[in-house]
C-alpha cells in the first residue's frame, strides 16, 4: 500500500506587474521584515482566506435563527453603551 502524504515542494508563480506597483510592494515588505514574495503570498493568503470565509453557509435551527433577529432587534443598552454615548467626542473639544 503506498502511503499519500500532501504536496510540500513550492511551485512557482509568475507574475507580470506595472513597476509602480511593484515599488509599492517593496516598500511595504520591507517595512514588514519580509521579502518581496513573502509579502506577496502572505497578502493573497489573507485575501483567498477571506473571499472563502464570505462564502461560509451557517445553518441554525428556526428557533435559534429567531432568537438571534430578536437580540439585533433589541435597543443597545448596558454600562459600556451608556460610557460609549457620553464619552468626550474629538469634534466636541
């Protein structure tokens, strides 16, 4: 029987960008510490991470589902809302 055990090996990835948006990208790696490529996969790991998490279905029994638009329907109230509503504004001072 032959074991199966996922791909580790790199592939590359070719890209063709404008030289401005390149620019751009250096200076951003190199304020993070990273490589130019590092910075790259990292940016578009975050990017597909959140476009599939957008796409993510959750499924909630009637019951639940009402119960969760009676809470959203609900004033806001409590110790931290009231703080929140009489805190100094920047625009006020």
């Amino acid at each position: 029987m032959t074991k199966t055990t996922p791909e580790t090996h790199a592939k590359p990835v070719n890209l063709r960008i404008r030289e401005d948006v390149r620019i751009l990208i250096d200076r951003a790696a190199k304020i993070r510490g990273k490589t130019r490529s590092d910075f790259m996969i990292d940016a578009a790991y975050r990017a597909a991470e959140d476009t599939l998490l957008d796409q993510a279905l959750i499924k909630v029994d009637p019951e639940s589902y009402r119960h969760y638009l009676d809470i959203l329907d609900e004033p806001p109230s409590g110790e931290g809302f009231a703080r929140l509503m009489n805190a100094p504004k920047p625009w006020q001072r």
